[in-house]
C-alpha cells in the first residue's frame, strides 16, 4: 500500500509533481529575502495571499535599528498584500501553524527548515528556502518530488522520567544526521497513536535534523479532538495497512532512558548519565521542538518548590501557550524557581539574541541543534528533553530527571 | 557548459551554520554573507574562495533553510559545490539562486588541483579521473540555466 507521504502527495515515491500549496509561511528572517526575490521577480502579484502568513518570532521584539528595520518594510509589505501577519509575541511560526492552522491532509510550505513541525498533524509539511517561496507567493505552486519513506515504529510506553525529545534523540542517533535525506519519516504503531499532539510535534520538528523533507502522523482521534479545540471538524479514516517503506525502525518506548545530543552534532547522542555532573553556565527551555504547553508543565513539575542553582532561560513556544501557563499557574511556579521568562517567540535558539553564550560557557537546551558557534561563539551546547532541563537548572549540572 | 575552477576539500556535514553563521543573518547586504562565508570552520577561507570548486563529504548544507548559505559562497566567487549528497532544502536554495551542485561520490580531492564539472551532462573531472553526477531534473536544469529562479520568473513576465 502506498505512504501517507503518497497518499497526501497522489503520486508514486520517485515521481516529479506540480502542486498548488494549501498554506504557505514565512517568518522576519526568511521573510525578507521572500520580499526581496519577490520584488526582482517583476510580476506585482500574489496569487493567493490569503494562504500566505508572515509570522514575527525569530527576533522579536527587535534587538537593534537594523533589525527593526527590515521588519517594518516586511509587516507594511504582508498587510498591504492582504497575507495573513502575525506580531512578534505571537509565537513560533511552527506553534502558531500548530494552533489550528495545519489540517491533515494539506500541503504546507514553510521558509524554515523545520516546517517538518506540521507533519504531526497529517500534512506534507515541510521547509523551503526564501526565493522559491517567492515563487510560490507568486504562482501559488511549487514542484516536489515525491519522497519515499522511512517506518518509525513505536512501542510500548516511555518511562516516566523519558518524553518525546528523548525518542527524537534516539531516532536521530539511529538515522544520523543524513539518514532520511530526500525522504519522508512516518511515525506508526500504538507507541504513536498514544502520543499527544504536544509530543508528536516534537517527533515530526526533528525530522529534519535526520535531513528528511518531512515527519508524518497519520490523523487519528487525537488529531480530530485537538483540531476541534480550533473549530475545525475532520474526518479521521483508518490508517493504511501493510504499507512498504523504504526502510523501517523499530524503538521500544519502554526501554528508553533520557538522552542527550552532546556537541556539536545532533546525532552524536548519548545517556545522560554518561555526563552527570557536567557544569553548566546557562539552560534554555523552549523553541520550535519543546516549548509547548506541555514543556512548560514538565518544567514547573521538575522545579516546583525549589529554586534553579544556573542561569535559566525559558520561552513559551505561543501566547496562547504562555496564556493556558498564566491560567493554570503553571508559570507562577516556573517564576517562583527563578527563572528568567522570555517573550514568545525563538528566544536564543538561533544565536541572536537574549540568552546568547559567551566563550567557554557552557549550555544546556531542549532545542533541536546544536552546531558549532550557533548559540554563542566558542560555547557549547547539550540537547535534552524538557525533564532533564529542569533537573539541571535545579542542580546547577547535567542531572538525570526522576531522581535515578 | 563546462566550469572550471581549483580545489578547496571540506569534509562531512557542513551545516548552514558553519557556511554562514547565524549572527550575520539580519541584513540585505549580500556582501556580508560573501565576506564571511565558512568563518567559523576557517576564517580565512572566505578570501580564498573566489574560482574555487568546493568538493565536500556527504550531507553539506544540512541544518537551516537560510537561503544566505549558497548566496555567500554564490558571492564569494564559489564556482560549484560537489558531494556525495547535499541537504534538500540547501540543494534546493543552491538551484534557486543559480549556484551550480553536483551530487558525486567518491571524487578524491587534492586542495588546489584544478576540477571541472559539467551540471547538463552531470560529470565533475579532477586529477585524470571523471566521475558521473546525479542528473538535476529537467526543471532544475531550466532554473540553472536561467541563472536562478528569480531571472527564471523574470523571463517569463
């Protein structure tokens, strides 16, 4: 039987295909360029800027005049063309895409490598660069080719001190950093289907650190009950049986343990026992990968009552994610530890701004990358789940989380 | 049409990162990217990458969709990039702003050494020995030789 990734594409793995995009978006850093390619392309029109959103979030609000700049040229550009704009603090574009603005079964085009985000909800999902989205504002298609797919089979159920980002961790050590080149991910069995929407969206964000173009969940009675929170109703077919994929996985969840990407690659991941102990100077919670509504519930249960002993960085991945925290008194305990709280948005993930390193700094993050000088030149940086995060900032060092 | 140019051997898994770092991102000054392009695997790589044919390991352009990454080394004077396997968002990027790739393994690299490469007829040739690349499709080709998806769309006004 054919992929999800063939069935949403309607074409055999291998093949060439035109197709129009249901959504496209684009945020202040890729943004810019999208105007600037769209503009040299002479043709003034947009073919359907009502599927086109400018999301504010990777620096935001502007660090300095340069900044700002350019992202006034891009807001004035996004509201004179009738596209869908949303101001820094609105979130993450893959959170607010997340937010009822991904339906299964769509094709999304983002211009950020981790549009992959979307795949959790059913929809091809997956991240262009700044001029062939420029492209596609103008023509409304763009071409692929159609992936084939790798089967992640997941397991049993996840111990309770281990959460999706360890099984990302785990997929990526498996595939490497180029393991799903050119190929779709596609998440199945009942350890998948038991996963909330929260954590599939972390398993699908790091698809693309195992360079695939997309990671895929089949839309189930998880994804129906969430998109109706959004007043969106869908239909929920039974998932295809005996699909042939390319290649297939197999994790047990019930044999996991927390882990940790040591750097400077993603795929170098290793327990995070091997590394107890290890000093830190700074811990991140949130971005794109883990920080959700979630995270930042697994944050206050790990820092409840106690104060951090390091530098602690959080950034809700949404308002509507620091909203639901602000009402359930989630952040009351997360502020009462210590814990510095950025605006939604990217926050330091990037390296721009707010919570950068400096030389020889040392750094803990539940974000998806942690290449050379990315977050600080001549700092280093871990990757873990959210539970590892919090045990750390409260220890001062890299902890294993639930006490082990 | 064959492009020729001289050697410079990177290795595996050169990320968008390394090719242009995040910190030089928020400006519209291509220049900037030109200058800095590779700082953070060499520093002085940027000055010397004017007429050079980058022949990396497999995997190079991995990490973020910033399309800066091949306008730098577009700018820096890079002629082609070959290797085993490229990142799909940056073998994309690279097409659309007309910035040659060629997917070819086992090509032996000698730092200096002069290559050619051909993307129509897909065959990048260094030290006495050709090696056949992986075909573009057609409409890749089209944005190639057009000069990137910009003039491509320009030209069909």
């Amino acid at each position: 039987m054919s992929t999800l990734a063939e069935d949403i594409l309607g074409a055999p793995a291998g093949s060439y295909i035109d197709r129009e995009v249901d959504r496209a978006f684009v945020h202040d850093g890729t943004g810019v360029l999208t105007r600037e390619a769209w503009l040299a392309m002479g043709h003034g029109t947009i073919a359907h800027p009502e599927r086109c959103s400018v999301i504010f979030d990777h620096i935001v609000p502007a660090n300095n005049s340069t900044t700002a700049h350019l992202q006034h040229e891009l807001r004035e550009f996004a509201r004179e063309k009738g596209m869908q704009f949303y101001e820094g603090g609105c979130g993450i574009c893959h959170q607010v895409m997340g937010e009822g603005n991904t339906l299964p079964g769509e094709i999304i085009v983002g211009a950020d490598s981790h549009s992959c985000t979307g795949g959790a909800f059913g929809a091809f999902s997956t991240g262009i660069g700044a001029t062939e989205m420029a492209a596609i504002w103008l023509s409304g298609s763009t071409w692929f080719k159609v992936p084939s797919s790798i089967g992640i089979a997941l397991e049993g159920n996840l111990p309770n001190n281990c959460e999706a980002k360890d099984v990302a961790l785990r997929y990526i050590r498996m595939l490497g950093m180029d393991g799903g080149t050119y190929k779709a991910l596609e998440f199945i069995g009942d350890g998948a289907k038991g996963l909330t929407i929260d954590s599939r969206m972390v398993l699908s964000n790091m698809a693309v650190e195992a360079g695939a173009k997309a990671g895929l969940f089949a839309a189930d009675k998880t994804t129906k009950e969430y998109l109706s929170g959004f007043g969106h109703s869908i239909d929920v077919h039974p998932p295809q049986e005996n699909t042939s994929y390319e290649q297939e996985l197999s994790i047990d969840l019930s044999g996991m343990e927390p882990l940790l990407a040591v750097p400077h690659r993603v795929d170098t991941v290793v327990p995070v026992k091997e590394k107890e102990g290890l000093a830190l100077d700074q811990v991140f919670i949130g971005t794109c990968t883990n920080g959700r509504y979630e995270d930042l519930e697994t944050l206050a249960a790990g820092v409840k009552g106690q104060t951090v002993q390091v530098r602690t960085i959080l950034a809700p991945a949404s308002r509507r994610v620091l909203e639901r925290a602000t009402q359930s008194g989630v952040l009351q305990t997360i502020l009462e530890a210590g814990i510095i709280v950025l605006p939604p948005g990217c926050g330091p993930c990037l390296g721009a701004h707010m919570g950068v390193l400096g030389e020889g700094e040392v750094g803990l993050s539940t974000a998806n990358r942690n290449f050379k000088n990315r977050m600080g030149v001549g700092a280093e940086y871990y990757l873990s789940s959210v539970a590892t995060a919090a045990a750390s900032a409260i220890h001062g060092v890299i902890t294993v989380p639930g006490g082990n | 049409m064959v492009l020729s140019g001289t050697a410079i051997c990177l290795g595996e898994d050169i990320d968008t990162d390394v090719i242009i770092a995040g910190r030089y991102l928020r400006t519209k000054d291509r220049s900037l990217w030109a200058a800095h392009a590779l700082e953070d695997l060499d520093p002085t790589l940027a000055d010397r990458l004017s007429g050079t044919v980058i022949v990396a390991g497999k995997n190079f352009g991995c990490g973020s969709s910033r399309e800066q990454a091949p306008v730098a080394l577009k700018g820096a004077g890079v002629v082609a990039v070959v290797a085993p396997s490229f990142a799909r968002i940056f073998f994309r990027n690279a097409i659309n702003v007309g910035l040659p790739l060629l997917e070819a393994g086992g090509v032996s690299c000698e730092e200096g050494a002069p290559v050619q490469v051909s993307v129509e007829e897909g065959w990048v040739e260094t030290g006495g020995v050709r090696t056949k690349a992986a075909p573009l499709s057609e409409r890749m080709n089209e944005i190639l030789a057009a000069g990137g998806l910009v003039e491509y769309w320009r030209m069909r006004r």
